[in-house]
C-alpha cells in the first residue's frame, strides 16, 4: 500500500482546493489508492445565530462531515471537514446550539460540494441518467444514474414569457390509450407547458390564463381547433409544415388506394418475333400491392383468423396491443379493399355556409379571420 501524507503543502492545497474560500483551513492532505483525502476545519472564530443573528464564539462541540469534491488529477477528492457546533447565548433564541455554517463550500446535510453538484446537475441535464452516469464515472466521478436524476428535478422549473407563437401537439404517454398535449414556444422551439388531455377544455383554460399568442400551429385535430378558438379567438390558427405534409402525403395514398383499379402494370410475356403473344392475346395485367396495402390486407387476415377461433373483439385488441376501434374496422370488412378509405366527399361544418362565403370570396373578401369573425356572428 502506498499512503502519501503531504502536511507540509497544505497552503498549496488550501489555495488550489478551497480557491476563493476563505473561512476553511487545510491540516492534511493524504493521498491513497485513488483517493485524496482532505482534512479541513473552519478558521472563523465563531458565527452568527440563523435565528436571533446573534454573534457566538462558544464552542459547544464538534463533529465531522465527509464531502466528495471535484476530481483533481484523474483522483477523487473527500474533504472531511471538522464541523464545530455553537452556543446560541440570547435569552429569548429559541435555537440553544447551532452548526457552523459554510455557504460557499455545501449545503446542510449534502454529501457533495457545492461545485460537485453544478457539474453534476450540468451533466443530468444534457445526458439525464444511465448516459449521465457513464459519463460522470469517465470524468472521475462516481454517481449513479438516481443521484443525477434527483439533481435534475431538484431545479427550479425555467421561467418563460407567454410565446408569440404557440405549437401545439399531441404525445402518446402509452400509446393507444393515454394522450397529453405539448406546448412549445414557436420562437425558441422550447417546451412552454405540458397539458394532461388532448382535449378542448385544458387548451382553452391555458390560453386564457396566458395572454398574448399571435398565431397557434397545432395539427388538424378537432380538440385543438376547438380549444384554441374558446380560449384565444383572435388568434391565427395555422398548421406546421410536418402536419400539412403528413395530410398531403395520406390523401395521395388514399387517393391512389381507391383508384388502384385504375393502374395497370403489363407482365413481361414471351413474345413472337413480330413483337406479339405467341397466341395473339393481350399481355396480362397485374395489380400493384403496396407496403399499405400489404399491412392491411395482412392485418385483415390476422383479425379475422382470430375471430374465426372464438376470440372477442376487445380480447383481439388487448392480445395485438391495437386500438379497439382499430380491431373492429378490420372486423367489419368484408374484404381488406373495404378498409382503405375511399375518395369521397364527407360532410363538412362549412357546408351549409359555402354560398355565403362564395359571395363573399366574389366581393373580394378573403381574410380568414374576417369571414370567421362573420360565421360566429351568424351562428348568434
């Protein structure tokens, strides 16, 4: 065992350690397998009472506390620091003792320093736990994936002013079952608010607790629509680019899907020297099957081989981990064809106000929230 106790540097030690902390004195400093060990006391004379303020000097007792510090050197660095206990000497305190206290160095009852836990803090923030933890052991500090976690909800949450542009989103807690809603500040593209629901009645109350949003980018959802119009109706509701992409991308697929009939692929023939079937026929068509259309159709067969042998419609879905709703548009299908949606036109809320709004569009009124503003008025 190899045990170096360095006494005579303790100044060295004391200006490199304890840099720009004044009211701590190092005795000794012993380094072993790894590990420096620090020996330090308090140099004040005494302390003020965290009661009554009172200035005492009587020493009641003492005892030691062991902090972890920062790595020096590739080494771990324990200070233990001799902790001298106060004698409070108002009448009217109630406090009779009281710890020496060292603000700049740690906290009451913390294990670490100070500096120790802002790096460690620094590191559950940008990497959070198991990453954090294999990180921190790498940097010579040893501290668990909980310790950094625990440093992590420890912060106070960040202030934020009510964003100018608001985006709004849904997020699957478990998927298929429990939904919550995403706020995020359009400008900084930071998480303002998280909401429990999906549904109207929460984004509306937001909104009219917090004041001044511009323009709200949400998704095409009914909810939001209807929660964004109650709790900030004169602002602009528009959709992000993932979203219009998403909605363009899904109506050319349905749109090909129900037209599939249309597409016709020859399948390569032998041919006659002269360039025709041997026979004269025409070259045979095939039909094209898509990754969708493959999903579906397989999907189809697997719903109703289950409901073949017996099994329940909710059993289906718990056993697939589908949506129940999911599980009985497949069970009511004839043919998996019958699942794609087709081209249609579907009912629309605007549809009985379509010639008011063409007259409108004719008079050269197009500002949205103009002919909103107009629609609501007629709804009264």
């Amino acid at each position: 065992m190899t045990v170096l106790v360095m006494q005579a540097d303790a100044s060295f030690w004391d200006s490199l350690v304890f840099d720009g902390i004044d009211d701590i004195d190092v005795e000794t400093v012993t380094a072993a397998f790894g590990t420096v060990d620090v020996v330090a006391r308090g140099r004040a004379a005494g302390a003020a009472c965290p009661d009554c303020g009172r200035f005492s000097g009587r020493v009641h007792d003492s005892y030691q506390r062991r902090l972890k510090d920062l790595p020096l050197g590739g080494q771990s660095i324990v200070i233990q620091l001799t902790v001298r206990r106060f004698i409070c000497g108002a009448g009217n305190c109630p406090r009779r003792t009281f710890a020496e206290p060292f603000a700049r160095l740690t906290t009451p009852y913390a294990r670490f320093t100070t500096r120790l836990n802002h790096a460690l803090e620094r590191v559950g923030v940008a990497l959070a736990g198991r990453a954090g933890a294999r990180l921190a052991g790498q940097l010579g500090i040893s501290a668990g994936r909980m310790t950094l976690l625990r440093r992590v909800m420890a912060l106070p949450d960040p202030l934020f002013s009510t964003p100018r542009v608001l985006g709004v989103d849904d997020f699957a807690i478990r998927r298929g079952q429990t939904y919550s809603t995403v706020l995020t500040c359009g400008d900084t593209h930071r998480v303002v608010d998280v909401l429990p629901t999906r549904e109207s009645g929460p984004l509306a109350a937001w909104l009219t607790t917090h004041p001044g949003v511009e323009i709200i980018c949400r998704d095409r959802a009914g909810a939001y629509t209807e929660g964004a119009r109650l709790g900030a109706p004169d602002a602009l509701q528009v959709a992000d680019r993932f979203h219009l992409w998403q909605g363009l991308g899904r109506a050319v697929e349905t749109c090909v899907a129900a037209h599939r009939e249309c597409l016709r692929s020859p399948a390569p023939l032998k041919t006659t020297s002269a360039g025709s079937p041997p026979d004269g026929s025409k070259p045979a068509n095939r039909e094209p099957v898509g990754r969708r259309a493959q999903r579906k159709k397989a999907a189809h067969a697997l719903v109703h081989e289950l409901l073949a042998q017996g099994h329940s419609r909710r059993a289906i879905a718990r056993h697939l981990g589908w949506g129940l709703n999911t599980v009985l548009r497949y069970a009511r299908a004839a043919h998996w064809q019958d699942t794609l949606r087709e081209n249609r036109p579907r009912p629309s809320r605007l549809g009985p106000y379509k010639p008011y709004l063409e007259e409108r569009f004719a008079a050269g009124c197009s500002n949205i929230t103009l002919l909103h503003r107009e629609l609501l008025e007629r709804l009264r």
